[in-house]
C-alpha cells in the first residue's frame, strides 16, 4: 500500500528549516496540509507548520520523510496519493501533486 500523503526530500528539508528558524521543537510540530474552497477549480491547498493536532479525535498523523503531517478529516477524502514538494527556482516553491484532481488552475 503507498503512503497516504508524502514529502519529498526537498520539501521536507525547507520545512525542517522553516521549523528550526521558527525556534519551534521538532518533535512537537508538523506540516498541516488541507484543501479549502475558493479556488478557480473549486479547491485550493495549504499548508501551515503547526504544534500538534488540532482535534485529537478527527485530524490524522502521517509522517514523511521525518515531517508529522496533520489532515482533517475533510481533507483526507481529496489528499489520498498526493505528494508535496518544493522547487527552489525563480517562481519556485511548494507545489501539491495531486492525482486525485480533476483539474487545475492555469492562471498562475
């Protein structure tokens, strides 16, 4: 069975620094990956470091490439498969892989 949701090496080392720049302790602060409403395809994602679960009962915890992952249960029926990354190019940054979506958005 594949993972759930995965980092690659890139994106797991920018949010490692993006933690430790933070001054946040590693063992107690993940990676808040969702899906919301709003964008031109109908969803958009984010991402947010955060200390803990928000709903100890709701949120699933994954772990990829050393990062916890914290998902709502909304956002888990959208996320199955998806792969986050980063790019550290001109017009770079993190992007979500997503085969589960229908569509994207082109306008950038």
């Amino acid at each position: 069975m594949s993972e759930f949701i995965t980092l690659t090496k890139a994106a797991a080392a920018k949010i490692t620094d993006l933690m430790l720049e933070e001054e946040k302790k590693l063992a107690e602060v993940g990676l808040r990956v969702y899906v919301q409403g709003g964008g031109c395809s109908g969803f958009q994602y984010g991402l947010a470091i955060e200390e803990g679960v928000r709903d100890s009962e709701a949120d699933q915890v994954f772990e990829s490439n050393g990062v916890r992952l914290y998902v709502d249960p909304i956002s888990v029926r959208y996320l199955s498969g998806a792969q986050v990354d980063y790019v550290n190019t001109m017009g770079g940054g993190f992007t979500i892989k997503n085969p589960n979506a229908k569509s994207t958005c082109g306008c950038g």
